[in-house]
C-alpha cells in the first residue's frame, strides 16, 4: 500500500503556502474554511442541556410495560445467579482481579505500579518505587477473606514469581515483612523482575497480543473460537505526522493481515474488524483545525476503509472525547458517502451513550445511512472518558456538561438508544457492547425475534456473563 506520497503530501492550506512572505502560520486565519456542517446541527441540541430535561425524553423512549420489565429483572437475576455460581470454574486471575479491585488501596497500588513501571526508564528509580508502594499497602486484611484459593493461596506466588505456589504461613501472616526481607536479601531488581512477570501475566488477561499476528492466532485457540473479533490497537495517539504516519502504516498492515485470514465474499458483519482511532492518525485532530482535519484526515481514513473493503475487514471508527465528536462525524461522513464504498457494509462508527448527544447521533446516522442506501454498523457502548469530561467542563467553565453524571442515567440513555437502533430498520446494523446483565437481558428482549444484532464485550471482561448469554 502506498502511503508515503499521499502522507508527504498536502494542501498550500495544510503547508501554511500562500498566506505571504515571512507571515507567522500560526496567527493567519484561512477565509477558505468549509461551511458549518449539518452534521453539527443535526446533533448538538442536547450539547450542554441540564440533564433532568434529557432523561425526561429519554425515560420516555427507554420506558417498557410493566410485563416486560418484571421478565427483563427476571432474566438478569437468573444471568447474575448463574455467573456466582459457576465462577468457581474460572481463572483464579479473576477473583484476583475482583479481589484487588480500584476501591482498595491495594488495588490502586498494584496498579499504579503496573503502569508506573512502564514508563520508568531507569531500574534505580523502579527499585524506590517498589519498595515504597509495596511496603505502603495493607496485604493482610486481604489474605484470607476471599472466596477463591487462588487469591487466598497463590496471590503472592503469582506476583513474586508468575508460578502458581503456596507460601508458607508465615507469608500469609505478613505479607508486607516477607516483601521487605525478600527485597533486602536479594535485591529489589529481583523485586522488579518479578512485579513485571506479574504485570505480563496481569495484561495478557486484557490483551490478545502483542501485534496482531499474535492476537490473531490467539483468537483461533481454545475457547476464544468461539467468539468474533473486532481488534484494537492499545497507545493511540499522533504528536506529529511521523506517529501518524506510522500508525497508518499499523493500521494498514493489521488490515492485511486479517484479510489474509477471511473467506472472500462472506458478509461483512461476520467478518473481523478493526477500530481505527482519529486521533491517531492525525496530529492537529481538532475543531481549530478542522478545515486541514477534513482535507487529510479524511483521505487516510478513506485510504484505510478501502483497503478494508478490497480484503473483506470490517473497521470501525473509534469513540473519543465530547470535544471531538461533531468533528468526528464529519470526517465519518466524508468518507462514508465516497462512491468507492458502495455496496460495502463494513464501515461503521461507535457512539457512547454517556454523551447527552448519542440518540441525535444515532438519528442523524439512520437519515445519512437511508440517504445513501447502505446499512451503517454502529456499536454502542457507554464510555470511557468520563472523568476527564466533567474534568474539562468544569476548567471551561461551561454551564452543563456534555455527559451525564450520573451512572443510572447513563443506563437509561444506553437503553433508550438500543431501542432507538433496534427499531431504524435496516439502516444501522446494531452492535451493543456491555458486560452489565440487567442491559443484555433487556436487549434480548427489546430485539425479541430481530436477528440482525450482536453483542459485544471487551477482551477479559464479561465472560463469565456471556458464558451464560
């Protein structure tokens, strides 16, 4: 695939050409911007409005007859009764996970320390942290109190050593002592070895692979065959034009490789697919910059989108942060009406139910889809940005926030805009991500005997749930 000229290559706008000799680029505005966007129009109503008003008219959407309600409790009940009674045949890695949640201090530890060690560059530094967090923690209101022999027996085995072992009473008794003494007689780097083997152990339980050959073999082994595959890249992020440029170049290649694993001809719902961050591929990914966002940003993605089409990938264009989602539609747009899609379904958006927009979103989506004649893949999820929203609202000083605060009302947007997407015919092909079960039952039985639909979840998570699904 050739990307480089079309990466080298840009608009006298882009460049900062044409705006006369010696002129700071940064202080000369451009007359030439696109016009407002319906797009913009079409979805911004609910932007800043004061959540009381968005939940009346969402309850009225997300509100069920009292027969259907009592079934909907009924089933989510029976989902939550059979994921504790058959955790016990699971991975013990996930009462350790449940165990050392972020409401302890333990778990906040372990964490920290997880992503702490991936970007310490030195191993003195790494050893001083070690040795402060691990000593900081109160292990031993933990031991004992699970019911997983796993957490009880092994937790320090797995941490200290990635081996699953029984340590003796004496550990279990006080853990913090052991740590220390074991740090002063072999040395914290030993320490620092294992918390990473650890930490290797940890993320394999949340990512498929390290590239996507890996994740892609990985997803054809054992249990795992059972389920399709929308894979995802983790660290997104464009500085400059060289990270995008090479993320591109990722994306791309991710692309090939699934092609190479598809049966030409097969629907596109059923194929893998790929999330594609914005964000990622371009550095100045924001409304300032829309015009240059709309000329480049556009024309990689639609580079992307056709080489998915031409090897039979289905890719999604990713949800990020409130401040980016008019401009992200409008770059969804430009593509998708490109005459070289047609007849191709594999193109599809994620939209988060947190946002006070997300059922103006999907209304626009619907009308774009019936415009154009081709069914658009949407997968609705709840969002994961939701502290940094309310973070950057209030630094902005704004007078509402574009999320919902809180997390009950976030439930009734995803419900109403699951209703709203099971009944836009067949203009959206709905894909719901979640692991809450009260949300899959009441999915199941809002589609009744609609068939054209898929639940989703992430990699680590929910499966005990969707055992049971």
């Amino acid at each position: 695939m050739a990307t480089e000229p079309k990466m080298k290559s840009a608009s006298p706008r882009a460049r900062g050409e044409g705006r006369g000799e010696g002129a700071p680029a940064g202080l000369i505005f451009s007359n030439d911007r696109p016009p407002a966007a319906s797009a913009g129009a079409a979805v911004n109503r609910w932007y800043l409005t004061g959540e009381a008003e968005c939940m009346r008219a969402l309850l009225d959407i997300a509100r069920l007859p009292d027969p259907q309600r009592v079934a909907i409790q009924d089933t989510a009940a029976r989902l939550v009764h059979a994921v504790r009674d058959n955790r016990a045949r699971k991975s013990g890695l996930d009462a350790f996970l449940q165990k050392y949640d972020l409401s302890s201090q333990e778990g906040v530890v372990l964490m920290c320390l997880a992503e702490a060690l991936l970007r310490i560059p030195d191993a003195d530094t790494a050893d001083r942290l070690i040795a402060d967090k691990l000593s900081s923690a109160n292990w031993q209101a933990h031991v004992g109190t699970s019911e997983s022999l796993f957490v009880n027996a092994s937790t320090w085995g797995l941490m200290l050593t990635g081996r699953l072992i029984r340590p003796d009473a004496e550990l279990i008794a006080n853990p913090a002592s052991f740590l220390a003494r074991l740090a002063s007689r072999v040395g914290e780097p030993v320490v620092r070895g294992a918390l990473r083997q650890a930490m290797r152990i940890m993320g394999r339980q949340f990512v498929m692979g390290r590239d996507i050959r890996e994740a892609l073999e990985r997803s054809r082994a054992g249990d795992d065959r059972a389920y399709r595959y929308s894979f995802d890249m983790l660290g997104e992020a464009s500085l400059t034009e060289r990270d995008a440029e090479r993320y591109l170049d990722a994306y791309a290649d991710a692309i090939d490789t699934l092609g190479e694993a598809v049966e030409q001809g097969g629907v596109a719902e059923e194929a893998p697919s790929i999330s594609v961050k914005l964000s990622a591929l371009h550095p100045r990914y924001e409304f300032a910059k829309r015009a240059r966002v709309l000329d480049e940003l556009a024309a990689r993605l639609l580079e992307l989108t056709e080489q998915a089409k031409s090897r039979g990938v289905a890719l999604t264009v990713d949800a990020e942060e409130a401040d980016r989602l008019e401009l992200s539609i409008e770059v969804f747009e430009a593509v998708y009406r490109s005459p070289a899609l047609d007849g191709w379904t594999g193109f599809g958006l994620a939209v988060q139910a947190y946002q006070k927009r997300a059922l103006y979103v999907l209304r626009w989506l619907a009308g774009l889809a019936a415009e154009v004649g081709r069914r658009v893949p949407v997968r609705l999820v709840k969002g994961a940005y939701w502290d940094t929203e309310i973070k950057r609202a209030q630094e902005a000083g704004l007078a509402g926030y574009p999320v919902f605060t809180r997390k009950t009302n976030t439930d009734v947007s995803y419900l109403a805009c699951a209703r709203e997407m099971l009944g836009a015919g067949e203009t959206l092909f709905p894909q719901f991500a979640t692991h809450n079960a009260h949300t899959v039952a009441s999915i199941l039985s809002m589609a009744g005997k609609h068939r054209g639909f898929e639940l989703q979840r992430l990699h680590g998570m929910g499966e005990e749930l969707y055992d049971e699904v």
